[in-house]
C-alpha cells in the first residue's frame, strides 16, 4: 500500500504516528481480505442483480393531461414576463 501521508494529505488530516501505524493495519486486513475474494472462482456464475425474487412493482407508464403555461400562470398572484413574481428572499 502507498505511503498513507499522501491520504492523508488529501483528507487534511493530522495523524499521530500511533494513528497512522493503526490506519495501515486496519488497510492491510482490507487488502488481505480483497486478495481472499480474488482468489475466489467465479467463472461459471451468473452475476446476481437482486436476492429477491420480484419484477418490476412500478407503475404503468401512462401519458396525463399536462396543464398549460397559460392555465398555471392564471392563477399566480403576481406574474411578470410569464414566470412567476415572489418577494425577494435574498439581499
């Protein structure tokens, strides 16, 4: 594994040496446990998407009546150019 000051650059973080010296025992138990998962033959499965076995719960698709710009903006309080007018919220 690389040297952790670079991460550790990037992160902006301080370690202690005590600290640091723990964060690579941590990352060396994560690789060894990668390269297990490596040794693992995978050949002939099938990639899993879901362990539930369902199909699609959505709803249908269907197209709706969609209300008009000129139907919306009728009932705005105030209007200008076609969008709506608000009071200012921001300095």
């Amino acid at each position: 594994m690389r040297d952790i000051k670079i991460y550790e650059a990037m992160a902006k973080l301080a370690l202690t040496d005590a600290e640091r010296d723990w964060v690579m025992s941590r990352a060396a138990k994560l690789t060894a446990g990668f390269a297990e998962l490596e040794a693992v033959d995978t050949d002939n499965t099938t990639p899993l998407v879901t362990v539930l076995d369902i199909k699609n719960v959505l709803r249908e698709d269907v197209s709706a009546r969609h209300i008009s710009r000129d139907e919306l903006m009728a009932g705005a309080p105030e209007q200008y150019d076609g969008y709506f007018r608000v009071p200012k919220t921001v300095d």
